[in-house]
C-alpha cells in the first residue's frame, strides 16, 4: 500500500498540524500521521493507543508522564496507553498508533 501526501487527511490541533496517512479506516494495524509541532500541544492521553514519535527534525521538549525529555531529530519517544503527555517546541515527526488511531481515541 502506498499513501502519498496528498492523499492524507489533514487536520490540526494547538501548537501542531497533523497529516494522517494510515488510520483505523485504512484496514492497518497501525496508524501513522506526520506532524509540525509549532509552539506547545497541550497535556492529553490516549487511553485506546500506544503512541511512537520518531523526530526528523527540529528540537522539542516532551513531557511522558513524570518524565521529561529534550528531543532533536532521530530520537524516538515511546508513550504507553493511558500515559499523559505533551509537546512543545519546533519539530517535524512521525507519530504511530497501535492499535490504529480513531478520532476520540
């Protein structure tokens, strides 16, 4: 299967823009979104998802539960389900989801 961008559905959400490539109606078992982070998105949790960031470029700050880490290109961040977390800085990722993202989830 192959997915080019534009063919993505695009979508924001504060501090970041989202590309999503593959998602829950692909029929994967994964979902994956690109993103640009600008600024700060905010605390959330992902209750139904682990999520995998992988950064290609920029430098962040992500805030994993108590742990906080400063990022550059070619770090991998992984966050558990049910795990807070936020973003904050300029940076281009992958984010990937599995079971595969559902808006709500």
């Amino acid at each position: 299967m192959l997915v080019t961008k534009k063919e993505t559905m695009q979508r924001s959400a504060e501090g970041i823009e989202l590309w999503n490539y593959l998602t829950a109606d692909s029929g994967t078992s994964l979902s994956v979104a690109y993103a640009e982070l600008k600024g700060a998105h905010p605390e959330s949790v992902s209750p139904l998802t682990d999520r995998c960031y992988i950064f290609i470029a920029g430098e962040a700050k992500v805030n994993v539960g108590e742990d906080t880490y400063n990022v550059v290109a070619n770090d991998v961040v992984y966050v558990p389900k049910g795990t807070k977390h936020s973003l904050e800085g300029i940076a281009n990722y992958f984010v990937i989801n599995n079971p595969p993202y559902k808006r709500g989830s």
